[in-house]
C-alpha cells in the first residue's frame, strides 16, 4: 500500500509576525509533509517578504498564492484545497505552532484506520498577557487529553481531512464569513456518515494573543457563527428564555467548578460570567439572523 500523502494548508492576513514559527515548525518535521499550501488573503504587512524567503529554503514543497480579495477563512480554506495535491489536507492555523510529529501522527492514523475520514489535534494555549491566561483556562480548543473515537467537529487551528471526503461533501460553507467554518464541516460530515476522531498527540501550540476586547469580540463571533452552523444541521431552535437559564447554569456550574482552585485561577476568571452572557447574546442573534434571512442564507452572516 503506498503511503497517504499529506498536504499542509496555512491560510494567513497580515499575519507576518507568526509566519516564520508556523513555517519553521513545518520544516523541524520528523516527517516531511508532501507539501505546503501557503493561501494568503491579500496582506500588506510584509507576509509576501517571509514567504519568500522560506521559498528559498524549502524549495517546491512550499507554494503560495494570494486569494486576492479577501472573501473568509472558509473560503481561503477551500482555495488551499483544491489546490492540493495529496490525500489527506491538514489545516495549521498560522498563529500555530506544530509539533514535530504533527504531520507523522496524522498520517499513521489516517493510515491505520480506513474508515476514519477526519483527524483533529490539541491546541495547548501559549500565554502571555492575562486575557491570553484567561482564554488558556476558559476557551480551550481541544476535545481534552485522551483521544476520542468520535467527535461532532474538529478545532480550525489543527485539523485534517481525506480531501476527497470534504470536496464530496461540498468543502467548507464559505457563507460563514468570520467563524464557524470547521463546525459547519464537521456537522455535516457527521450527517454524511463520515466518522471524525480526536488525537491529542496531533499538538500544536497556539500563539494567539489577546487584550480583553479582541477575547470578547472572539467569543461574540464563535458563538454567533457556531449557533448558526448548528441550526444549518438540523439542530433545534432555542427561545430567548432558554439562553437566561443557560447563562445563570452555566455560570453557577463554573463557579462550582472554579471553587477548589481559587488561588490558581487566572487574573480576570470573574470575567467569565460576562463572557457567558457575550455567548449567549451572540448565539440568539445568530439564530434570530438565520431564521429571518432562511430564504436568503447568505443575509444571515452580516450580523
């Protein structure tokens, strides 16, 4: 049986300051992926310049292209993948940094189990400011430290596909303009019939950083693209009354759960009652949005 091949798709905006760790951490590999798709979104912040260079080192195993005018990450994601050439398309967020198994992991598990059509890894938060300390705690991207033979969707930041499986599917909904995209995905897959697992040894290191505003704008933008992707796949309608109860729940549960650690929570870990209710807000309006523009889908993403 010849070995899967893996195709690695970076899609980047002025993102020049985390390119040269996502690309280095691509090239200290213990296994070379079969090629790096570089999807940049027309940056102006010297993106081209880094790319360049490690043209220059990586030789034809690295391309890159501009999207040309920006139209998503979805979209991004789509242009990366059809452009690709090998069995398996693997996603690294460019503020993410691989493991140097990442692409080995992927692989071999892809390749030990036929009926495994999607592979999703760990993202471990790398802190620095206290909104980055709060999001490591609060907004992990990860199904937890033990694999899972089954999951609904797999985290954007690290995750992969049989490329086939996707394209059949129809690839990523490019209506979901700033998030949701890879929920949206994995829903659907699941409707299909395709089985995604979860493998925390597929790490990556996520090197986002956040002040307060931009971790609430983040959490405003999951939870309204994240609503929608659900009510798309079929899940329920919910009434504004059910999102009061959630946020008082889901608060309370926190509570108790932050309790025993009082001493080693995070500056800020009061802020997370308020991030619940963003959540909430966001979801409400994300199915408020959906089900007013249901003739129109394209309408509901410019909430």
């Amino acid at each position: 049986m010849n070995s899967l091949r893996v195709s690695v798709i970076i899609c980047t905006r002025n993102a020049a300051h985390y390119l040269n760790d996502c690309l280095c951490s691509l090239e200290e590999q213990v296994e070379a992926p079969h090629e790096i798709l570089v999807v940049d979104g027309a940056s102006t912040d010297g993106s081209a310049d880094v790319l360049t260079h490690f043209q220059e080192r990586m030789g034809e195993r690295l391309r890159w292209f501009d999207q040309g005018e920006p139209g998503g990450l979805a979209a991004a994601r789509n242009r990366g993948m059809e452009a690709a050439s090998g069995d398996i398309v693997a996603f690294l967020d460019v503020d993410a940094r691989a493991c140097p198994e990442w692409v080995q992991v992927c692989r071999t598990r892809f390749e030990q189990d036929a009926g495994l059509s999607g592979l999703g890894g760990q993202g471990i938060e790398v802190t620095v400011s206290d909104a980055d300390k709060f999001r490591g705690r609060y907004f992990q991207q990860s199904w937890g430290v033990r694999p899972k033979k089954k999951v609904h969707f797999l985290f954007g930041l690290s995750s992969s596909y049989l490329r086939n499986a996707v394209l059949a599917s129809g690839g990523f909904d490019e209506r979901f303009l700033g998030s949701g995209e890879d929920v949206d995905l994995g829903l659907r897959l699941n409707r299909l019939g395709h089985r995604l697992e979860y493998e925390p040894r597929m790490l990556v290191y996520h090197a986002r950083r956040d002040d307060w505003d931009s971790l609430y704008k983040m959490a405003d933008r999951w939870s309204y693209f994240g609503r929608q992707a659900g009510l798309v796949n079929g899940l329920p309608q919910r009434a504004w009354w059910f999102w009061v109860i959630w946020v008082v729940w889901a608060s309370l549960r926190q509570f108790v759960r932050d309790l025993p650690h009082i001493g080693k929570l995070p500056p800020g870990w009061w802020r997370r009652s308020y991030l619940y209710f963003i959540e909430a807000r966001a979801a409400w309006r994300g199915q408020r949005d959906h089900l007013r523009a249901r003739k129109c889908p394209a309408d509901a993403q410019k909430g």
